[in-house]
C-alpha cells in the first residue's frame, strides 16, 4: 500500500518568522498537533504542539527558531510501512508527501491509521498497547505531574484511583469477630492530564490572577473615559504566583471520564473509536485488575512496521534524529548481545527511547536513553543519561543488562506468544503488500 493513499491536504502553513504566540492560537483554534513551515514546495520544517508546552517559549520567539528542521520527506509512491517507521522514529505526527520535487500534502498518523482501519482486525490491543503504563493519582500536584511527563518523555498521563468495593457499593464495614474490614480495593482511571491541559489552565488562571479585565467586561470596555483611568475588577489577587498553581491537584484540570478499552478488542474497533471521536489515546483495562497500560496512534502505526522474520528482533528507535554517533544496524547489535548472553530469554521487541535535554557539554547534547526488551521471560529496562547519543545508550545497556542479571521484572503479565502473535503479522504483512 502507498503512502498516497494516506494522503490528506487538511493542513496550515505558516511564515518561519511567525511569532509563537499566532501558532498557539492556530493549536488552539484548528486542534492540530503539528503545523507546517514554510509555503508551497519550500517547506523548511514542523512545529508541534508538543514543542510549544513542552518548554517555555518567549510569546515573541519565532517559528525558524524552534521548527523542527530535520523532518524527512516522503514520496507519495513509498510504501506506508516505510512512512510510519519514519514518523514513529522521527517522533512526529506529520511528514510532508512529494511527487517528485512537488509538494502535495501530507501524511499524519490520523490519516494512516484511517488508510488501513479495515485491516486491522487482524490484530487485537493486547499485540500494540504499551504496557509500561505510568500513571498519577487525583491528588498528584500539577509541578509533579509536569515532572513525570518530562523524564518520560511522554505527553499525556492516565489519572488512577485506587477504589474499593465499599466505594461503590454500601457494605458492612466489619468482620464476624467486630475487626475493621478490609474493602478489596481495584485501581480505576478516572481522568487523562496531558502537557496541553496543565499548561492551558496554568497560563488561563495567571492571567485571571493578574488583574484587569478583558474588553467589554467592566462597562469600559477595559478602558476608561480618562487618561489615568485603571480598571481594578479583575480576578483574585494580582500576585498570582505559579507556584501556587503548580501545587494544585491534577484532579482539577484533568478530561473526565477517561475512554478505557479491554485488551482483546480488535485492534480496527480501538482504531475506529480514536479516530471517531478524536481521541489521542485510550486506557487499556484489565478485567478485574484495572489499567494496564496506554493505546495511541504511535502505538497502532508501530504494528504496521513488524515483519513476520523470525530472525529478527524488533527494534524502534524514538528520537531517531538525536542518533547521530551510531547506526540503527549498531544499536540492534547492542540489542543482540544481551539477548546473547542470556540463553533462556528471546527478546521479541525493544525499544530505545532518546531525550534530548539542552545542557550541552563541548558540542554535544546531554541525552537520556531508555532500553525496554519484552522477552519470553518478562519485560526489562534499563536508562542512561551521558553527553551524546552513543554514551547513553551504552550506559542505558549496562544498566539493563544487570536489571536482567538481577531478574527483577519476572512476575510481569507476558503479551501474546510470539507463535500466536507471529499469525497475526503474517496477515498485516499479506495485506500491506498487496
């Protein structure tokens, strides 16, 4: 299948000396995640909505200086498993599309994964989910929320409660011999916090602390009828300190209900809700057990890039531009050599993470690296954080390979069996070539 038949022309250009503050209000308004650089055939790069709260950027700060620059290009006729390894490993949501030297739209994650909905029933959540579920609680303050999805490295976050059966049923609350009883209690997420809603309502209620008002609101329409004349009906103190805001809980800003999904539903049902509702991300549940894990769009194109090879490990790399002092080809072999040293385990996939953080030291970048492996024997991880790629994830493998060695990550629920998981791709392989 060719990545043409993925191709959207719903997207907005902007000027590289566009201002940050006019591309989060185009954010704000259309609800895209990515916006495109530059104008016709002269597309200079991206700007993600994650670039923009991720990080503090001065209102005034232009587009060129924090547009993603390095995005690849595709050509309308390249294969679509291609296209959705460039965009998982590229960490963008948007890749322009070319027929030839002409630019003629684009290829998103929405618009792939909508290409082949109809095929994806050959797989269930269980196969693609990401099982590494990191979660808060209601009660979690906004700072360390914002503090868990940097050193992840991730976007959004599941809000889980810890709930007992005496929370949602009236019980007796004591045993036979008049002892306290203790509820079985079950795990629930009850919301979604992403960088986004932290820091719209961050930036929203300093504003409203700070005083003033907006036009129209105090029958002066913010002004008054004399030179000196100073409106004071605004909201709350005008200190308004953030810290405060950050010290509030993320029960107050988190999406209720959060969209929950079961582990066997097919893949294509899970797909279809994302897509029909304009979901970014589902919770995937386990009976009686409660979240387990996160289902996104990145996770359903990482299946259309397995291969049925039996002799190969799969391997994604995210932050693939920050790989810039070894080849994939190294990084796999890093990968098969702790598979080597341990003859009871087979790696089935692995995954290296790569964060770029703006400390540099002598030209080069400090960079956090994490490996996860899930294997037949459990899922193991292993982060190192040096000065260039190579380094950290060098000391990212050391790491792992004593959290294997100590053998840690065993009681673990394994995923499908790679027999069993090994029908599936065939079929997604079948279809996708033809």
């Amino acid at each position: 299948m060719d990545i043409a038949e993925a191709l959207t022309t719903e997207y907005f250009e902007f000027d590289p000396s566009t201002e940050v503050s006019k591309l989060m209000g185009a954010f704000k308004e259309h609800g895209s995640k990515a916006l495109l650089i530059g104008t016709g055939d002269d597309i200079a790069g991206v700007v993600t909505r994650k670039q923009l709260v991720s990080s503090h950027h001065n209102p005034n700060e232009k587009a060129a200086n924090l547009m993603r620059d390095d995005v690849p290009q595709v050509d309308r006729r390249d294969d679509i498993r291609e296209v959705s390894r460039l965009m998982v490993e590229s960490d963008l949501n948007l890749l322009p599309v070319y027929d030839g030297e002409v630019f003629g739209g684009i290829a998103t994650a929405s618009s792939i994964v909508r290409a082949v909905r109809p095929n994806l029933d050959a797989l269930d959540v269980n196969d693609v989910y990401t099982q590494d579920l990191v979660s808060v609680d209601p009660d979690t303050t906004l700072g360390e929320v914002i503090n868990t999805l940097r050193t992840h490295g991730i976007s959004r976050v599941p809000v889980v409660e810890e709930t007992s059966e005496g929370d949602r049923a009236a019980t007796s609350g004591r045993t036979s011999d008049g002892a306290e009883r203790e509820e079985p209690t079950r795990r629930e997420a009850v919301g979604m916090a992403s960088y986004y809603d932290v820091i719209d309502f961050i930036v929203r209620e300093n504003q409203r602390m700070e005083g003033g008002s907006t036009a129209g609101f105090d029958g002066h329409g913010g002004s008054g009828s004399r030179g000196n004349y100073r409106t004071h009906t605004g909201y709350g103190d005008r200190a308004g300190d953030e810290h405060r805001l950050l010290d509030l809980p993320v029960g107050n800003v988190m999406n209720s209900p959060v969209k929950v999904t079961g582990p066997t539903t097919s893949l294509g049902d899970a797909a279809g809700e994302m897509l029909d509702n304009d979901y970014t991300s589902l919770v995937v549940e386990l009976p009686e057990e409660g979240p387990d894990g996160i289902l996104t769009l990145t996770d359903v194109l990482r299946s259309l890039t397995w291969t049925p090879d039996e002799a190969e490990t799969r391997l994604q790399v995210f932050g693939m531009n920050l790989l810039t002092d070894l080849s994939r080809e190294d990084v796999a072999e890093m990968i098969e050599a702790v598979d080597d040293k341990y003859d009871e385990m087979d790696v089935i996939e692995a995954y290296v993470v790569l964060q770029n953080h703006r400390e540099r030291q002598r030209g080069m970048p400090l960079i956090r690296a994490t490996i996860r492996l899930f294997t037949n024997k459990g899922r193991f991880a292993g982060t190192g954080e040096e000065y260039g790629a190579a380094p950290a994830i060098r000391a990212a493998r050391d790491r792992l390979e004593r959290t294997v060695l100590d053998d840690k990550s065993h009681t673990i629920e394994e995923r499908r069996s790679p027999g069993e998981r090994e029908a599936a791709e065939h079929l997604v392989s079948w279809w996708l070539e033809a």
